[in-house]
C-alpha cells in the first residue's frame, strides 16, 4: 500500500509539525489548544499508519526518529503547499486572504506596527504572524525558513536570501535630560565613552552595530550593565543609571519623556532597515502584496511618521 493512502490526516500532520518545531507534547498542545492525550493518539495513530515510531522520549526530550524527520519535512511540505493553494485560489477569486509570517528583530517591532495597521485595513482577511526576537534568534529562524520576511538592521552574510532596504536606522546617544552633558554640542565620543554605560545583550543586533562602529574608531564602552530590552534600557536611563544608544525609532514610537538625545560627534551611527526573504521560500501572493504595499505606500507612511 502506498503510504499517502494510509498516511493520516492533515490534523495529525499539524500535530506532529508542531511536536516537532516545540519539541514537547505540552508545548504543542498549548499552541494547538488541544490536550496532551489528544495530541499523544493522534500521533499514535500517525505512527501507526507509518509502520514506524517517529520519535522516541528520552527523558523530558523528545528525539525524532528518521522516519521522523522525513515525515516531519513531509508534512511541512505539504501543509505549506495547501495554505499557498488556499492564497492563489481566494487570488483568483479577487480576495486576499491567508497568512502573513513576520520574524523580526527586537527594535523594528516599535515601526512594523505602523506598516501593518494600515495594510491590514487594506486586507481585513489576512491573518498576520509577527514574531519578535534579538538578532540571534531572528537568524535561527531564518536559518529554519519558515516565514515570508525578516526584518533586520545587520545583514546576515549569506547568498540565498534576497533583501529590500527600506529604511534608515540610526542609532543616537541619550542620557537622562538633567545629565551633565545634555544640552552640550559636539561632543567628543571618548568623552561620552567614560560615562557608565548600559548595553543590549550579547546577540542583539543594536549591540552587534554600536560595537563594530566604536571598533573601527579605537573606542572602548565603560559598560555598567547588560540589559536585553530597549525599554528597560530607556528606563535605566529616566533613573540616572547611565547612558546609551538606541536606536531612534525607539524614541519616535515609544516612550522617550526624560530623555535626551546628545549631540556627539560623528553621530548618530548609520544603519539601515532590511526585509529579508529566502530565495528558496515560495513567494505568496500575500507576500507579494505586502512587498507592494510597503514599496508603493507602506515605506513613505513610516517616513511621514519619523520627521512628525
């Protein structure tokens, strides 16, 4: 018998994609808002109609099996094919529905907001994934290529992606508005660089940038603490712990009152905005429309938004 005639359903390989890409029962179960017993018949059943276990449980761990892993692949495959049909039908209809996935870096999550609010009042029916993490983790899951973009400021060096810059980055110093050097113009970076200095993690893409830029000018940080969120950091900051570069989207879309921009010299640091794809991954027609979007409107809208 050939195996798609006994494979399962397309439920089972839901579950099983989701074990697989947690790598637990439970925390598939809470992303399927289904019991762990269900999901452990359901797999049962599929592993049943394999002729093979898919995984063994080795502790808390879950290890797949090879027969696993291809199903696993298998079923990404075609649950992916299936949501792309589904997009290329209701295209053909004249409507836009379907799934946006979204990964991307910490600091742009205070600007994508401004993109998608306006595009999805444009498409009402198109279901959006928006997941936000540091540079590291974004670059995993871009490594794994399973959303339609990604959203970095440093790009990875690697030449199966295709990347669309689409806006400035700069990255500005701040201090508390009542610092000693607020209100002083030019001032030199190895003077800004002797005050107690608070830092992004390791793996953050602010971090990666601020370090390398201070780098090729000789400059060390006098860091006092590492803190792994822009807001916390603005905060620290409002309290007199020390200062900082951030970047200044931050201040535009997110709470910037106690807060002073200083005027270093050869500041702010450039950077830039890329969305980011693979080459290999299927170009959606939602995808394509959001691309439309952002390059016909969605690019200027945000423009208009900084220099308010």
């Amino acid at each position: 018998m050939k195996i798609h005639a006994s494979i399962g359903t397309f439920r089972q390989l839901e579950i099983l994609l989701a074990v697989y890409d947690s790598g637990t029962v439970k925390q598939a179960a809470e992303y399927l808002h289904l019991t762990q017993p269900t999901i452990s018949i359901q797999l049962k059943k599929l592993s049943d109609a394999v002729g093979m276990p898919l995984y063994e449980q080795v502790g808390k761990k879950l290890l797949f099996t090879e027969a696993g892993e291809k199903v696993a692949s298998a079923a990404r495959d075609i649950l992916q094919r299936t949501d792309m049909l589904d997009m290329e039908l209701s295209d053909l209809r004249g409507l836009k529905t379907g799934t946006l996935k979204l990964a991307v870096v910490t600091t742009s999550k205070y600007f994508i907001p401004h993109l998608l609010g306006p595009f999805c009042k444009r498409y009402p029916n198109v279901e959006i994934e928006f997941n936000v993490g540091n540079r590291q983790q974004i670059l995993q899951k871009l490594d794994k290529g399973h959303d339609d973009f990604y959203v970095f400021s440093n790009l990875p060096e690697r030449d199966d992606i295709i990347t669309i810059d689409f806006l400035d980055n700069p990255l500005v110093a701040i201090a508390p508005e009542d610092h000693p050097l607020a209100g002083k113009r030019s001032i030199d970076l190895a003077r800004f660089a002797q005050e107690p200095f608070l830092i992004r993690e390791k793996g953050s893409g602010t971090r990666f940038a601020t370090e390398h830029y201070l780098k090729t000018r000789k400059t060390s940080l006098n860091v006092r603490m590492t803190i792994e969120s822009n807001e916390a950091i603005k905060h620290s900051v409002m309290s007199g712990l020390g200062v900082s570069i951030l970047s200044k989207h931050t201040l535009t879309f997110g709470e910037s009152k106690g807060l002073e921009v200083l005027d270093i010299k050869q500041f702010p640091i450039p950077s830039q905005w890329f969305l980011v794809r693979r080459k290999a991954k299927y170009f959606s027609p939602i995808a394509k429309t959001f691309l439309q979007f952002i390059e016909s409107e969605g690019r200027e809208a945000l423009m208009q938004e900084l220099r308010k």
